[in-house]
C-alpha cells in the first residue's frame, strides 16, 4: 500500500477523538467542545473555513478560501472572521491538553497559506496591530519554542519577525532599529545559553533602545534568573504571547506591570506567578 493510499484511509477527524471514556466521558470531535463552540463563527463560509484550520487540512481551507474570494467575501472577512477564529480554537485545544505540537504546526500551516491567498486578492499583506521581533538566545540551535510563538503572534494578528537561531545581540539591537518593536521575545533551552538575555539588555542599554518587554523563556529559563535584570519578563507558554504583546499595546503594560499582572493578562493560573 503506497503512503498515499494510506493517507486517503485515515479519517483525521478521527485522530481527534479522545477514548478513555471511564476518565474522560464519550470521545467527542474537536467541534463539539464547549470552549470551540463558544468560537467558531456560525456563518458561512465562515465557519468551513474556520473548521478546516480545527481540522487542520491546509488544502481544504485554501480551496475555500478561494472560492470564497472569487464569490467576492471579503478577504479581511476571511482572515478576521474565519481564519483566525479557527487558529483560536485551536490554540483553545492546545491550551486544554487536546491538541499537540503536531496539530498546532498542522493548522498554523494551513491558516499562513491561507492568509497568502487572500493577501495576493488584497495587493499588499493584511494590516497588523503592531510588530514583535523573536529570537533564539546566541549560541542555542532550538527553535520550536521560538517556532510556537511566531505562529501564535500571526495568529493573533501581529507582524512577528523571525530573526531565527543563534542571534548575537548586535543583530537584535539592529532589528529594534529598524522594525521598532512592541516587544521582543527571546528562547533558550539551555542553561548556558538563557545567559544571553542579560547581555540583549545591556546591548540595548548602551545603544539607547529601550523597549517595553523582552519575554524570556524556554526549556532551562527560571523566572527568577530573568526577573534578575531589568526590561524582561519570564514567559511560562507560547501561548501567553499574544496576550503579553495586547497588554503592552492596548493597555501601555510595561515589563514591570507583566511581571506584576501576569496571571491577570493571560487568565489563567499559573504555579510559577502565583
């Protein structure tokens, strides 16, 4: 049996359903959760394509998708009411234990492809509420966690710049530079290299930067190791991103109001700032 073959066989919504019922109860679809329903849109073709980044089925959602735009909807439409609502559900399954890595890679895939065809009806990429730069700490060639927040940050509507793996701090002092960032995040998951951050700030400092907060995070990272220098924040999940960088630009928050304020600005509990 080829791999294709194999593939047509496979009912993904299946891979979904969850089947410790002594534990859990009845497996149900993605769909039917209390928290996605509350999201998804209810009209058409607003939820199809909502649906098709849940179900994570990138040619599916570029098919409607174009054939949305040729009806003539609205490609921000598209994108605010159908797209992102979908990545929200799944960030919403991710956040519960449902969804995995492999799925958030999966719909954010689908949902950026997406977002590419309605920008080219657009002429010009859809508006964003404000730039974040990322990084990975200098010295350090892991990149999921940085990978993570990217896909959140464009999901939630931000203009995130990806400056990739093992970034010394000039290349970071250049990029505040040149792209004036709301906020920087920064990964590291080793012991040796979450050391760079520190060295960010001074870099900064000397250049005269100053930004609101550079999130810190990361496999080895302790909140106590980052809230040892100023300008920095601990991040706990990639997931919180797109929240932090809505506290800086709706609210005006700072390092020090996310440090205090943490568990307000995601809305949830965490051990780490309780």
């Amino acid at each position: 049996m080829s791999y294709e073959d194999l593939e047509n066989r496979i009912n993904q919504r299946n891979v979904f359903l969850r089947y410790n019922v002594e534990l859990e109860g009845p497996a149900i679809k993605p769909e039917e959760d209390e928290d996605v329903v509350d999201i998804l849109p209810n009209d058409e073709p607003f939820k199809s394509i909502a649906l098709t980044i849940l179900h994570e089925n990138r040619d599916d959602a570029i098919n409607i998708v174009k054939r949305s735009l040729d009806e003539g909807i609205s490609p921000i439409d598209i994108i605010n009411e159908g797209l992102m609502k979908g990545m929200d559900a799944v960030s919403v399954l991710y956040t519960k234990g449902i969804y995995f890595l492999p799925d958030l890679m999966l719909a954010g895939d689908a949902m950026m492809e997406s977002v590419k065809e309605c920008e080219a009806v657009l002429g010009h990429k859809s508006e964003t509420k404000a730039t974040v730069v990322s990084f990975v700490a200098e010295g350090d060639p892991h990149d999921i966690g940085k990978n993570l927040i990217l896909m959140f940050l464009r999901a939630g509507g931000y203009e995130a710049i990806d400056l990739g793996r093992d970034v010394p701090s000039a290349d970071i002092v250049e990029a505040v530079k040149e792209y004036n960032p709301i906020f920087i995040t920064g990964t590291a998951l080793m012991t040796t290299t979450m050391t760079a951050f520190p060295k960010v700030v001074e870099a900064l400092q000397k250049a005269g930067l100053e930004v609101p907060a550079i999130g810190c995070g990361g496999g080895a990272v302790r909140k106590d190791f980052v809230e040892s220098f100023p300008m920095s924040v601990y991040g706990v999940e990639a997931y919180h991103t797109p929240k932090l960088a809505d506290a800086i630009l709706k609210d005006k928050k700072d390092w020090k109001d996310l440090r205090k304020e943490y568990v307000d600005i995601v809305d949830e509990f965490v051990p780490e700032y309780s």
